[in-house]
C-alpha cells in the first residue's frame, strides 16, 4: 500500500480536499462540475466527485500492422451514426458576430464608447469590458485542454481499451480528446485571450505516484481504426501512431502528451491533433506531439501554451526532452 497525499486547496483555493490512500493498483479521478471556470470567484466552495477505477473486463484488442499513415490524404471516416451533427463554428469575427449555441450564449456589445464581453454557459458566466479600436476582431479557437477550471497541469492523459503491439511493429489508430474552446481580441497585430470555457466537465487523475508522477488532465476514450463522427465543440480527434521497437508483443492502454507538443488544428466540422508514441520495453515508451492536421487544409489554433514552472503536483525531472515525454511508470 501506498500514500499519496496531495493537496489540492494549494491549486483551487476553493477547494478544501486531499487524496486519501489508494490501494495499489487504484487510480482516483477528480470530477469538477460543468459549473466550474477560470472565472470561478474566490472563496466559492465546490464538492470534489471522487471516482475510483475498475479493472477492466474488455479484451485487448489485436492490431493490424497496416494502418493510414499519410496527413496528405483525408482518410475515412468511422461512420457510427448516420444523424448529423451539429458543428461550432471557429474562426475570427467582427464585434457583432454572437453565438448561441448548445447552451451557449456569447456576445460583444458596445455601450458609452466601451465594448462589453459576455459568456454564459449552464450557470457559468463570464463578462469582461474592452477598450479597443473598431478594427478589433474576436477570434474563437479550439485550445489545449488544460485550462478549466485553472491550468494546474501541463499533461493530457487519455485511456483506451488495451492494444496488443506485435513485435517491431507499427500501428495507427484514432482516439478523441477533451476539447476546450478559448476566446482571443485582435487588435493591431496583437493578440490575447480574455476566456476559455468547456462544454466537458473536467476530470483529472494521477500518472505515477506521490514520489514520482504528474497530474493530468484526464479523458477515456474508445479506439478506432478511422476518425470518428465527433461533436466538434466536445471532442477532438487526435491521430497516435505507435511504434514498438522491441522484440517481443507489448500492451498499451493509455497515451500521455505534454502541452508544448499538442498543435490543434481546426476546420468546419472537425477539430484535430497528432501524436507518436515510441515504445522502448513493456514499461516505457516516448510520445510525442507532431504538427500534422488530420486533413488537408485544416487551419491550426492559436496556442495558450507557455513554459512555466512545474506545480507542486509534477515530479518527473528526467522525463521531459522539448516536446516529448517520456512514460516509463507504465504503459496500461
């Protein structure tokens, strides 16, 4: 048995909450509610959903060393469903461009010579006043999803039913990602975000252990061997190409990206990113994030990313090059 005692009031001052022992082979996650944004007022307390894992029952899934391996060709679709989906629109906008949507109510209004932003989502509202030329222009672009309710983590962890890797073989498949959407002014030249919200509540888990590990941003996910028909505005699709250099069958379960290596891009129906995972032995294996948009023609995000300091959640000295991260606590 293991402790692992971290604090997370020293993250969400409004929180008032540590992890409790786990057993081995436990994870717990956190589940913030949908309610829960960066604008969140001080002193408001909100209750902490403690979910704890569960082995799972689902049989590995074999892979076929043959997979879609070009960005140049639009590959197909894993048509699930025949319904429409609804799509968001991304892109830049004039001031009186607003949006209501899903939920969503956001706009820009000119009052007494000032421009007045509003964003409400669920019971979530956030409002900011601007002063700006006339030139000035709102952009809304898919962003890392590591920023709401607060950027208290640079990784993204995303789990999926265990994948058999044959021997020096190598493997495409598709996966989705959490998406959250940022809010950028434009004016001459400059450019700077004043929101980010999420349509996904947030959950978070812990990769490693108290001695040695990383918080992380954390999302499950079913494996596909094409793109799937995702909620542009929920999910993303993010293409992980994995190699095994080792000589004998590996199993893989998760995939972890750092943020200096997630390049998002973005068209009308879609929202994308790439990885590539190296596996070294059993237990470890490199990922890193690639600039590759899944279609052609795709634009990419603007990125929220900047280097920073590691919370006090983060203790992986050794295991980050640039862009990759290096997962040797396990690869299921």
């Amino acid at each position: 048995m293991f402790f692992c005692e971290i604090s997370v009031c020293s993250v969400f001052p409004w929180a008032e909450q540590n992890i409790t022992p786990l057993l081995p082979n436990t994870k717990l996650h956190y589940s913030f509610p949908s309610n829960v944004f960066i604008n969140q007022p001080e002193g408001t307390t909100i209750p902490l959903r403690r979910i704890t894992r569960r082995k799972s029952t689902e049989q590995p899934v074999q892979t076929s060393p043959s997979a879609p391996s070009s960005a140049s060709a639009a590959p197909p679709v894993d048509d699930e469903s025949s319904d429409e989906i609804p799509a968001f629109a991304y892109g830049r906008f004039t001031f009186d461009y607003a949006v209501n949507f899903a939920g969503l109510s956001l706009a820009v209004e000119q009052s007494r010579g000032m421009y007045h932003y509003h964003r409400a989502i669920g019971k979530a509202v956030r409002e900011a006043t601007i002063s700006s030329s006339a030139g000035a222009r709102m952009i809304i672009h898919p962003v890392e999803p590591l920023y709401v309710p607060d950027p208290v983590t640079d990784f993204l962890e995303i789990k999926f039913s265990e994948i058999m890797i044959e021997p020096n073989g190598k493997t495409v498949i598709f996966l989705t990602f959490p998406i959250e959407i940022g809010v950028f002014i434009e004016s001459k030249g400059e450019t700077d975000v004043i929101d980010v919200f999420t349509f996904k509540p947030p959950k978070y888990s812990m990769y490693g252990s108290s001695h040695r590990g990383v918080i992380t941003k954390w999302h499950k996910s079913q494996v596909h061997a094409y793109p799937p028909q995702v909620k542009n505005y929920e999910e993303g699709v993010l293409r992980l190409t994995i190699q095994n250099t080792t000589d004998e069958w590996v199993y893989v379960s998760r995939v972890i990206i750092y943020e200096k290596g997630m390049f998002i891009h973005y068209d009308d129906s879609v929202v994308s990113m790439a990885a590539e995972m190296t596996i070294l032995n059993r237990e470890s294996a490199d990922v890193a994030g690639v600039d590759r948009p899944l279609r052609p023609e795709m634009s990419r995000s603007i990125r929220l990313y900047k280097p920073r300091k590691m919370s006090a959640f983060s203790n992986v000295s050794g295991s980050l090059v640039d862009t990759v991260f290096t997962m040797d606590l396990g690869l299921i």
